[in-house]
C-alpha cells in the first residue's frame, strides 16, 4: 500500500528500490524543518506520502541510512524454459506454455523490477503484466542509453540468475538477452 502513494518525487523508482531504500517512520517536527547550511551530519531525505494514504499525516518515507536487502519468503515461478515452442506450428503448446510458465514469471519479475511511473497518486493501475509486456519491458531497457536503464537490467539479470543459481537457468538468461523471434510473437 505504501509503494502505491509514495508521491512524485519516487515515482521512478521499483518496488524492489522502494524496499530496500526507503522506511516508513513516525513524522516529527525535525521532518518537517527545512534542512539548511547546518553544522554536523546531513539528514536523510524525507518525503511525504500523496493525499490519500491514511498515514499521510503522521508518517513520513526516510532514506535509509543503510540499504537493506530484499528477502522473499515467498515460492518465485520457475524461470521459463527455452526455447518457447514454435508458435507457428504448435499453437496450443505455445499457449500452454505462456500460461503456465512465461506469465508468472513475467509478472513477477514486473512487479519486483518496472518502476510504475504513472501510480504514484493511488492512481488505478493499468500496466499489463503478460509475457508481452515483459518482453517489451526488457526490449526497452536495452534500447534506452541511460545508466538507471543499464542498472536495472543488470539487477533484474542478477536476481534472475540466483533464482535457481545453476547452468541452465544462465544459459535461459543468455537466451532471454538476445529475445529470439518466436519469443517476441506473446
């Protein structure tokens, strides 16, 4: 719930950022002075929640003087195995295959990875979270020159490696990285 109000000024970060760089504190008169030439150590940047959010007066979004790192208690899909059937010929084991195996992961990954610019607000939240959508995400990461781009997909690249940590899984992401054509047909 937090990540949906976090305000405009953390719109362009992911929720895998959002957890593991910001705390939801209790709000004090110290977050709401502006924080000027003063002696000693520099405070972390705060930022308040967007209207709607029920904490929005008493609580506040801090940087973390330490960055956490994300653990998942929960079972991730299994990366999808390569190469996808041959969409031409076998449309109903291609289907099958999306379903069963490309979209939890696809969604999964979007969700841990895409920034959600235009849900800041408590906006509605029209992404799609398909294997389409996955396959154009990443696309447009690779065709972007910008270093927040570079890092995010080496970040999504990383994790997904150490999902499963063996051969096959590498060799799927080498797979993934060139999006052969048959693929890019979701």
């Amino acid at each position: 719930m937090h990540y949906t109000f976090h305000g405009p000024f953390l719109k362009n970060i992911n929720r895998k950022e959002y957890t593991e760089l910001i705390v939801v504190r209790p709000l004090t008169q110290d977050d709401m002075a502006v924080q000027g030439n003063q002696p000693g150590r520099v405070k972390n940047a705060v930022f308040l929640f967007d209207s709607g959010h029920p904490l929005q007066r008493t609580h506040c979004q801090a940087i973390r003087s330490k960055h956490g790192c994300l653990r998942l208690l929960c079972k991730m899909p299994k990366h999808p195995s390569f190469p996808a059937p041959d969409r031409l010929r076998q449309e109903a084991e291609y289907n099958t295959w999306v379903g069963q195996e490309a979209n939890p992961y696809a969604a999964f990954m979007l969700t841990l990875f895409r920034p959600e610019i235009k849900v800041w607000k408590g906006q509605q939240n029209t992404y799609g979270y398909t294997w389409k959508d996955f396959v154009a995400w990443i696309q447009a990461l690779q065709k972007d020159k910008t270093w927040i781009s570079y890092f995010r997909l080496q970040s999504y690249y990383r994790f997904s490696i150490n999902l499963k940590g063996d051969y096959k899984t590498e060799k799927n992401n080498t797979s993934l990285q060139s999006l052969r054509s048959h693929v890019l047909e979701a």
